[in-house]
C-alpha cells in the first residue's frame, strides 16, 4: 500500500525520492470496513488522510437528514479542515461507502517533517488549493445550474461515482430528492434513445 502513497506524492512532481521516503516514514496505513465511520460528527478530526483503497462520503446532519458534500475515491486528500487546524468539534462526518485504506498522519508529524524539510510545506499549501478549488467548484454547481444540469455536470467531471456510489447519495450531493434524480436519469435516458 505504501507504494500506491509514493505514486499519489509523485504526481505532485514537487518531491525528492528522499522527501517522499521521509513522508511515508511519518504516516500510517489504516484500514477501515464498508459502513465505518473516519470521523463522526461532533468529534475532532486529528488526522489528515489520503485515500489508498475506497470511496468515503462526507456529510452533515441537518434536521435529522444527512446532507452529502463531498466524496473522496483514489488519490484524493481527505481532511475536515476547521476542525483539523482549529481542534474543534466537526461539523462534518466522514463514512465509508466502501472498504477503505487511508494513508494518515497528525498535525504533529506534519510539523515535524516540515521541520525536518522546509520544502514539504507545498504538499499542505498545493492540497489546500486543490480543496479550494473543489469547495468552489461545488458551490457553483449547487447555486449556478439547475438541477439536471448539476447531473450531468457530475457525469462528465466526476462519472466514476455513478458506479460507486448509491444514487440517494448522489441526489444529495446535488441537493434533490432521490424520486427527483430518478425523473432526471429516465428523462436524459429518453433523450438519448432518440437522438
């Protein structure tokens, strides 16, 4: 598994073969099973992670009903950033859709490996970019798009989830009933046998 981390850090083209040796002596493997909870709501988050194995789901309960924002897969940083910096409780749960394999370390082996390498700030600073764009993305997709072209929005940047991920996420994730998407699917499905 450590060799699918080294893959993950060489993407980013900005590490050493040492630096990365120094970051996966830092981190840990931890598995998680289908249906397992990373963070729960109300708890701290006191890890960072990237996903190894597995899709996660991170959502808030909101008047008894889970509001989906997020979904991690493959590749993807995964941190509950206010309450990671911040050590308070998170707004936010973090829930395994699959069986999971996450790469993790705290904010204490971060600090010490930037320490130790000055230059492994750019790994926090570049991943806290990525997750800016993507909070930004999303919100233009939920307030700028209706709710069929949010759908198809999602099947051309993100199509891998439509296997992975059961459909009632999905229609929380674009912020309609799942009896709406399901209207959706069959109207495009339509469309398309008579195009």
């Amino acid at each position: 598994m450590k060799d699918i981390a080294r893959q993950f850090l060489l993407k980013f083209n900005r590490f050493s073969s040492n630096e990365i040796d120094l970051i996966l002596y830092n981190t840990s493997i931890e598995e998680f099973r289908k249906g397992q909870f990373v963070i729960q709501e109300g708890s701290v988050c006191k890890k960072c992670y990237f996903v190894l194995k597995g899709v996660l789901r991170q959502f808030k309960t909101i008047d008894g009903v889970e509001k989906t924002s997020d979904f991690f897969l493959e590749k993807d940083p995964v941190v509950l950033y206010s309450s990671y910096m911040h050590g308070k409780p998170s707004e936010n749960s973090l829930h395994c859709m699959e069986d999971c394999v996450l790469l993790s370390g705290t904010k204490e082996q971060e600090i010490a490996m930037q320490k130790s390498n000055p230059s492994l700030e750019h790994l926090l600073y570049g991943l806290l970019a990525d997750d800016y764009r993507k909070a930004e993305n999303y919100i233009t997709l939920l307030n700028g798009f209706n709710p069929e072209q949010r759908y198809l929005a999602l099947l051309e940047t993100r199509p891998e989830l439509l296997n992975r991920v059961p459909l009632v996420y999905i229609a929380s994730y674009i912020g309609i009933t799942p009896e709406s998407l399901s209207r959706i699917r069959k109207r495009i499905m339509s469309n398309t046998q008579k195009s």
